[in-house]
C-alpha cells in the first residue's frame, strides 16, 4: 500500500462491472479524529476503487497482519467509551465500526474460506496502512459482528477478545430514544425478501418478521442473538458496563496484552470523562444507568427479561 502522507483505508465493497471491489478513501493522519473511522473517511475528497483479486494478490496477509485485540459489544454499552480510551496508548490504533469490515459479513460469498480471506486482507490493509513500527491494532466491532465472532475466530486465531455488555433495559431504552443506522427497516425487507445468506441478513431472519411484532420485542430478540452467539464460545472477556471506567485499566488492556503504567492508566482513565455525543468534558465518568431504567415502560422490561436476560445470564 501508500507509503506517502496519505492512508488509503478501506472505506467499504463494491459490485462494479468486472466484479467486486474495495473502495479506499484518502486521509492524512492527522485527520483521523472521530470516534468511529468512516466518519472521517466520509469526508475525504480522494477515493479509489481496487478489484478485490488484486487487493488479496496484493496484500498476501501473513499472522503479523492479525489485530492485537477484537472489541465486541451489546450495543450502547460503553463501547466507544472503551475504545476512545485505549486511543490513548501510545502503541494502539484504533478502527471502530469499520464500513469496510462490516460489507465483508453483508454480501453473500462463494464460500466461508473466500469470506475469511477478505477479512484478513482488510484488516491487513488497516494496519499495514495505519500501524507505526512497534504499533498494535485494535478492532472495535459493530454490534451485530458478534454474531461472527466464529468467522473472526478462524480468521485471527489466537486473538484476544472482549465482550462489553450493559443491563438490556437500559440498551433497549438506548434504541428506541435514537435508532442505529442498521435499523433501516426497509433494507431488512429487502434483504429478507431476496432470502440473502449473508451473515447480517441472517441475524434478522433469526428475529422473525419486524412487521409482526412490536419493536422493543423485536430489539430484545436482536439482542439476543449477540448474546446467544458470544455465550456458545469460550475465553472471552466479559465485561459489564457497570464496572467501567476502572475496568478498562484491571481487565481489558491486561486481557488484550497491553501494558499501562502509572500515567498510562490515568491517561485512559482521563479520557473516559469525554463524552463522545455531547462532545463535552466532565469531571468524572458519568453512568447515565439510573435515567434509561426510569425511561422504561412495561414493555421494553418484557421484552429485555424474555429474549435477552436468560442468554445474557449465560456470559457472566
């Protein structure tokens, strides 16, 4: 890849005339401020299309090329609270909720095999691209990657994970006070109708048809599917939101092999008084735990202790 002062950074996959390719967005590095990455590859100017058989031909990804550590999450749990923090250490980059990384799970391949080979050349093109000598790099997944947490397995054996999880009430209320971009109901109906195999569209299938039910049971059964899929595997870190701040310092970076000095810590804990929505500083971590249980009605609780409880209660 470019070894100039611009970053060529996967920016997501697509269906041109003679086939499938990557879309790599142009960023100075110094540009690379927002939370999540493809806001600021959004706004580039530069942009280039690559044929995915000469990307792979290309990259030839190797086990250097594997990410230090994989970030899963319930969804608004802290997650980004935790990955703006470990920001802060001097040997990590971070990409967060990567479009590019998530087309590789929405798109219906030939095999299993071909999709883990454009994952380990995505993520070989992030941190080829990003990584500094000495630099590790960390992946902070979407929410709904957990439900391939197997396809991540083999394609990054050894990796240490996390799970970051947070009372589903409190999710729920999350959701319904501000949708995720993925809640797009009629892209779910149209990936639905077309029978799409692609692990995304899966994920919704499992939660039956959104017009036949109402949405916070829908939301719970969505939810408990992640779960569902982190519970079947073993040696990932569990970590509750309500354990955050301090966590991030005693559990995650141990677990994902990064050491933290004395200042190294306060540095990360520092950072946790920045709130990533307002844009603001506090003095401290502010929990908003107490206001999202208030603000929920009869039924998002039905539809937290039926379909997310019980398969939460099987991670921790």
């Amino acid at each position: 890849m470019s070894r100039s002062n611009t970053l060529w950074l996967p920016h997501g996959i697509r269906e041109c005339d003679g086939g499938r390719s990557i879309l790599l967005a142009g960023v100075r590095r110094k540009r690379l401020r927002s939370p999540f990455i493809d806001l600021d590859l959004a706004a580039s100017s530069q942009t280039r299309l690559l044929p995915l058989r000469t990307l792979i031909h290309h990259i030839s990804p190797s086990a250097d090329d594997a990410p230090q550590g994989l970030i899963f999450h319930l969804s608004r749990c802290g997650s980004t609270v935790v990955s703006e923090a470990l920001r802060t250490h001097e040997d990590c980059e971070i990409v967060s909720e990567s479009v590019g990384i998530n087309n590789v799970f929405q798109i219906d391949w030939e095999s299993e095999e071909r999709q883990i080979q454009m994952l380990r050349a995505t993520v070989a093109v992030f941190r080829r691209e990003l990584c500094r000598e000495g630099e590790q790099l960390l992946l902070k997944l979407s929410s709904w990657n957990s439900t391939c947490l197997d396809l991540y397995r083999a394609a990054f054996p050894g990796t240490p994970q996390v799970f970051i999880y947070r009372d589903p009430v409190e999710v729920l209320v999350s959701l319904l006070s501000g949708r995720p971009e993925w809640l797009d109901f009629e892209a779910i109906r149209r990936r639905l109708r077309a029978e799409r195999q692609d692990r995304f569209t899966k994920w919704f299938a499992q939660a039956g048809d959104p017009d036949e039910q109402p949405l916070p049971q829908y939301l719970g059964r969505l939810l408990g599917e992640i779960c569902r899929w982190i519970s079947e595997e073993k040696g990932i870190l569990c970590v509750s939101y309500a354990d955050l701040p301090g966590a991030i310092v005693t559990d995650i970076a141990p677990h994902l092999g990064l050491r933290l000095s004395g200042r190294a810590a306060q540095q990360v804990l520092d950072a946790t008084t920045w709130n990533t929505k307002s844009m603001a500083r506090a003095s401290a971590f502010e929990s908003d735990s107490r206001k999202k249980r208030e603000g929920a009605d009869a039924s998002v609780r039905r539809a937290a202790a039926s379909f997310v409880e019980p398969r939460l209660a099987a991670i921790h």
